[in-house]
C-alpha cells in the first residue's frame, strides 16, 4: 500500500489528508509536528474550503483556488464539488475553463499530473508517459487534446491543456471513475494564434501548426505507444480543430477503444434532447425535420448522431438525408459550394433546390420549415426574434437549441426564445441557464451539458471493456437518461438537470455496459444482468481511505 512518510505523503495528492490525519497516523507516518494539531474531519475540512470559495467574486479566481486543492488534496477536491455539483461545475468546468484556458501561461502554477508531449520530440512519447505514472496499469482513460479548437474560442494551443484536465475531474465527478484511473495529455503542435505567438509569456511551441504528415505520424506514434503501454485504454480525442477532429476519430474509431466528445458527446446529447421533443410534440423522431445553424465539428457530429437515430427509427439513408440542412457562414450548405469538409458533403443540398442561395437565417428557416433549429456556430445572438418568431410560425411547439459554448457566445437567450415564441418554444443551451417566467408559467430550461452524458459514456465503456464504441452504444447512452425526465409538466425541461449527474451517469454507464454485451465488443467479465451490480461497485466515493 502506502510506503511514503513524512513531507513526501503531504505532497501527494492522492494520500494527502491534511489536517484529517488521525494521530496514530501521524505518528505511523512521520507526520508529528508537520501539520497544526488540530484534527479535523473532511466534513469539517469540506466547510472551511466551501466559505473560502464563497470569499471570491470572480469565477476564474474560484477557478484556480479550487485546482489548487486539486493539486493538494484530491480527495478533498472531489468531496467539496459532489456537495456543491450545482453551483461548482460549471467553476471547474464550463463556462469558467474558458478563461483558465486563455490565462493559463500567466497563471500557470503545476502541471496538475498532465502529459506534455511536443511534436517536435516525437520520441520522447513513451519515456513521458512513463514518466508521470506511477502504476502503469491503473490507466483506464486518456484525454488528449491538441489545443486548436477549445469550445467557441479557438486556437490555444499547449494552453488547452486545462481541458483535459478538467473533462476528467467531470468524470470523476459525475460519474465516479478513479482519479488514479485517468491520464490528461495535451499535443504541444504548435499554434496559430497570433497573440499566443507574440506573447513572452506563452508557455508552448512558439510556431505555426505543424500539419501534414509530421502531425499524422506523431498522433500515430501517440496512439501505438498509449495502447502497448495501456491496451483496455478508452482513448477520448477533446477540442481537436475542424480538419483533424473527425479525420482522427474515423481512422482510429473501428481499430481502438475511442471516441470523440465533441462530435459525438455534443451529438449523443441533442438525441436524447430530440427524443424529449418527440415525446412533447407528438412527433416521432424520423419525421423531424432539422436546421443546424453551423457546419463545423460540433454541427456536423450533431448532425451524424440524429441521423443514425433515423436510421434505427427504420429510415433508409436517403430519406433521412432529406431532413437536414447545414448552414455555415456562407449560407445553406448546398453541392456547389467550394471547400466542403468530408462531413458538410453529406449533408450540402442540391443545386438548384432553392431559386437563389440562401444566406440569411430566417428566410432559411421560413423557406426549409425546420422543426428543430440547433446553433453549434459560436456566433452570439445569430437566433434574433425574426428566426424565432419564423420557427413559431411554422411549428406550434418549435425546438429552438442554441447550444454554443460559453454564454457569450450562445445564439439566443433563452429568455427572448420564450417570450419571442410566446412560450410555445421547446428551448435546450449550451451552458447553464435561469428559469424564465412567462405568462405565470415557470420555464425550466434544460442544458446540453455533455456532461449528463459523456462521464457515464465513458464509464460504462471501462466497465465494459469494450473493443470499440459502436453506433448503438452510443444511442443506448443518449436513451439511457429517459426515465429521469417527466415531461408532463408545463414548463419542464427537456434534458435531467445537472443536480442528477450522479444518477444519470449510472443509468448511461449500465445501458452501455448492456449494449456492448448485445454488440460483443465486451472484454469484461459482465452479463447483461450483473451491469447494473458491476457498474455500482466500480464507482469511486470521495472518502479518506
């Protein structure tokens, strides 16, 4: 077990109990006269951090305050957030990473147990993941961004570092995978932010992206070593830039255990989101008719996973294809455009289909009458009252999602959405949102946060063991979180809040623990009807061991 002793065990964040060491333990471990003799309990230590964290006005100062007890006391930090799931992550996770993100070389304090590797040192990959570990094999889940497309606000380079960080404090919080059982590694390969170039402070490889055959054998190299040194690892590919995101995922998706939270995570969640609208509209999800107001990464993969859950709806692929339209910011994405990513091509309409090109929004709408209006653009206030008020025309209960992260950039508010359609909208955001009153009807309004989803996802695909994630895996996922939503009640929400993040991620995890059996892509010891029993005994609780 435990051979550290003195200092040595006060400075390792997974052992460390701070003032919580009893006093036969301080004596057992060298620690008599270390610490204050006070002995507290982590209840009593949770208390003293929470009145700390209440001190602070600005979140990013919550922010770097809360990681460095992350850096501290592990467990401390993960009993703290489970108290407070509500208020605390969207402080350790969206909205607030994105300005740890933009200030992370200013700030930079430690590494937080995080991987750096360099493209310019290709091989020094093996010897650096070795060297951050200390039990080889108890990795179970890589993160692994290269900084170019951190959530709405671009290229930050090695600075994207704290997202994979923080995704994996989320799947710990959320659904209680060992913090020892995770790796954060962010690719330094470059960047292309120019401020990020020119500034002294700046903490990465200060040139341009490298592309090209340099970057596909680094992440080659990447992915050999990670599955020799860890071969049941789940490998989760976050924040990579439009021309690499999808590219990677397909060419490794049906080799590895892997998946990719923005184009399926953010797409996994809007089908759960559709299914919700489904039942409250009376309309069956395959004769849903979607508008996906920006074409990148985000749009597209949310495009992908609501077209397959046509497909399992009994639709052929052309006819689903017909039910969606792409906009990007030329316009409705139609054949003839130029430079059309792999992804845009299969949803670009046909030349012709509509008299002139279609550019503004709302005459778009008015013109291929959507049902369901999802932003993923990053472009604020793009969903102003003439969009809205076309959607609510058109539909007596529209779905209007704009789901772009952070606030700052989501494509409507969700109060104007409401009062814009008279409260008839069917309203989902990217980040937290107030309810809204509206004509004496309280409006719960429900958040495409991926984290009801992915932390689970990924869980139940550890527990699984599982070869590779399939298609109906990931729709078992998004179904997995139904039965937490009544949907009967005017105003409700059409996604579980995030104060059930624990009991989502159970329900995700044993629905795709069950699916891998029925896909056999199982490599652990589990039945269908033993899931649920595994799933329980494999989460991990905040307590002093």
């Amino acid at each position: 077990m435990n051979n550290l002793k003195g200092q040595e065990l006060l400075r390792n964040p997974f052992l460390n109990k701070g003032t919580a060491f009893t006093e036969e333990e301080r004596k057992k471990y060298d620690l008599v006269g270390l610490l204050p003799n006070a002995i507290r309990t982590i209840d009593e230590q949770e208390k003293i951090v929470y009145e700390r964290i209440k001190c602070f006005d600005d979140n990013l100062e919550k922010h770097l305050f809360v990681m460095n007890l992350y850096d501290t006391n592990r467990t401390l930090f993960y009993y703290v957030i489970s108290k407070h799931v509500k208020e605390l992550l969207p402080i350790i996770y969206t909205p607030t990473i994105g300005d740890a993100v933009i200030n992370y070389s200013k700030k930079y304090d430690t590494p937080k147990d995080a991987v750096f590797l360099s493209v310019n040192n290709i091989k020094d990959i093996r010897k650096s993941i070795q060297a951050s570990l200390k039990d080889l094999d108890e990795i179970k889940l890589i993160v692994v961004t290269d900084g170019e497309g951190v959530l709405g606000i671009g290229d930050w380079g090695v600075q994207g570092v704290d997202i994979s960080v923080g995704k994996l404090a989320v799947y710990t919080v959320a659904a209680g995978i060992n913090p020892k059982n995770v790796l954060p590694v962010v690719i330094d390969a470059g960047t292309n932010n120019e401020k990020l170039l020119n500034d002294p402070l700046y903490l990465g490889n200060k040139h341009e992206r490298v592309t090209g055959e340099k970057y596909d054998n680094f992440i080659e190299e990447f992915v050999k070593v990670s599955m020799e040194l860890f071969p049941e690892v789940l490998m989760h590919w976050e924040d990579f830039g439009r021309g690499n995101a999808s590219r990677i995922l397909e060419k490794y998706r049906d080799k590895i255990c892997t998946f990719n939270d923005d184009i399926q995570g953010t797409g996994v969640m809007m089908v759960s989101a559709l299914n919700a609208v489904a039942k409250v509209t009376n309309i069956p999800v395959k004769e849903h008719r979607i508008l996906v107001f920006g074409g990148g990464t985000a749009g597209v993969g949310v495009s992908d996973q609501i077209f397959s859950e046509k497909l399992r709806s009994g639709l052929t692929e052309e006819e689903a294809a017909k039910h969606f339209y792409l906009v990007d910011r030329y316009g409705l994405v139609t054949e003839d455009m130029d430079n059309l990513t792999e992804g845009q091509k299969k949803y670009a309409r046909k030349k012709g289909e509509f008299e002139t090109p279609l550019t503004d929004l709302a005459q778009i709408v008015e013109e291929v009458k959507p049902t369901v209006l999802i932003g993923t653009s990053g472009v604020p206030g793009a969903f102003t009252e003439a969009v809205v008020k076309n959607m609510a025309k058109l539909n007596e209960r529209p779905a209007i999602m704009p789901i772009s992260n952070p606030t700052k950039l989501c494509e409507a508010k969700a109060e104007d959405i409401i009062k814009w359609s008279d409260g008839r909208a069917l309203v989902v955001t990217g980040s937290p949102s107030n309810p809204v009153e509206y004509n004496g009807v309280t409006y719960n309004i429900g958040q495409a946060n991926n984290a009801l989803l992915y932390p689970g996802l990924g869980f139940g695909i550890i527990v699984a063991k599982a070869k590779v994630v399939t298609d109906n895996m990931l729709s078992a996922a998004a179904h997995g979180i139904a039965s937490l939503q009544d949907l009967s009640k005017p105003g409700a929400p059409m996604l579980p809040p995030v104060a059930k993040l624990r009991e989502a991620s159970k329900l995700v995890a044993t629905a795709v623990v069950k699916q891998a059996i029925k896909d056999g892509v199982n490599r652990a010891d589990v039945t269908e009807e033993t899931a649920m029993d595994v799933v329980q005994k494999q989460i991990w609780e905040p307590y002093y061991r």
